[in-house]
C-alpha cells in the first residue's frame, strides 16, 4: 500500500504538462482527466484543492502534496473498511464502509461530507468490476475506484467543521 514514489509523481506531472512550463493549467488537467474518464467537475475539483497559493495553476509540489494527501485519505478509509485486516474490501465491507464514510469538502469551512447514494452506488460497481479474486479488491483497485471523486459526487453532512477517526468500523466525530 505504498505511496507513488516522487519519481512517478513527476512522471505523472510531466504527462498532463502539455506545455512544459512546468505547472499545470485548467485545460491540461481537464484533457488529462477526459482522457481517463474523470468526471467533468474532476479538474476544477482538484485545481481548487491542491491550488495552495492561488495562482489557479498547480505547481509540482502542490501536485505532489495534493496527491499525498488524497491517497491517505483513500489508505485510511481503505484500513477503516478492511474490517477483517486481510488486505481486501469484500462486497459487504464496501457497502458498509461507503455508507459511513466521509471526506472534507474544499473551500473555506471545509464541510464534512458523505457521497450520495448515487456515487455509492458507482463506486461498488467500479470496485467490485475491478475484482480479482473472491476476497474483494486490493487497496490499488479501491484507489483507482475513489480518486475521481468529484464535489458533486458529495453531499454535505455536517454544517460544522469536524475531525472524523475510525473506530471498529464506524466513524467517531470530535469537534474540531
């Protein structure tokens, strides 16, 4: 369950700069995640999340960091959902897992959210799809399922900013 080492980081952002001036653009990120099926909202999500200094580009760290942070995000729902430690969601442990699971949202009072049912819904199928053997999917096949999720795949689930931990399979909240 590694991270992307900074070798293919850079081999990632070095394949979306189109342009090679060494950031990218709306339009680069937009292509990019066309060509891989992304939803639509995926790079205006992601620009407004890793955009650190608000230039409405993204650097080479900020696209580093912002991928660090979203891969641990997935790692530690991932950890939370593993309910047996066999290194596998199950179908059930999927479900059960996306129904409590929640994420910040990005602006400035960084809402917790959930995903709707619909993007639930999507997600099971993409992940279970991906599926090689009966114990369920690995924590890369769950990684590519969840990375695209877009703020519209989100719902909002709390008006206040909050700190969210698993605990035994359920998420515990402690005000921030």
């Amino acid at each position: 369950m590694a991270r992307l080492s900074d070798a293919e980081n850079d081999q990632n952002f070095r394949e979306i700069d189109a342009n090679s001036d060494g950031f990218l653009s709306p339009a680069e990120l937009s292509r990019f995640a066309s060509r891989f099926g992304c939803p639509p909202a995926f790079a205006a999500d992601f620009i407004r999340a890793a955009d650190r200094n608000g230039d409405g580009r993204i650097s080479s760290s900020e696209f580093e960091a912002a991928l660090h942070a979203r891969q641990q995000q997935l790692l530690e729902a991932f950890s939370g959902m593993d309910a047996d430690g066999d290194g596998f969601v199950s179908s059930q442990e999927l479900r059960t897992g996306l129904e409590v699971m929640v994420v910040y949202g990005h602006g400035p009072f960084n809402l917790m959210k959930a995903l709707t049912p619909a993007a639930r819904d999507a997600v099971v199928e993409a992940v279970e799809g991906e599926a090689e053997n009966a114990a369920g999917v690995d924590f890369k096949a769950f990684k590519r399922a969840l990375f695209v999720i877009s703020e519209h795949d989100l719902k909002t689930v709390s008006p206040y900013r909050m700190k969210a931990h698993w605990n035994n399979g359920s998420i515990d909240h402690i005000a921030a």
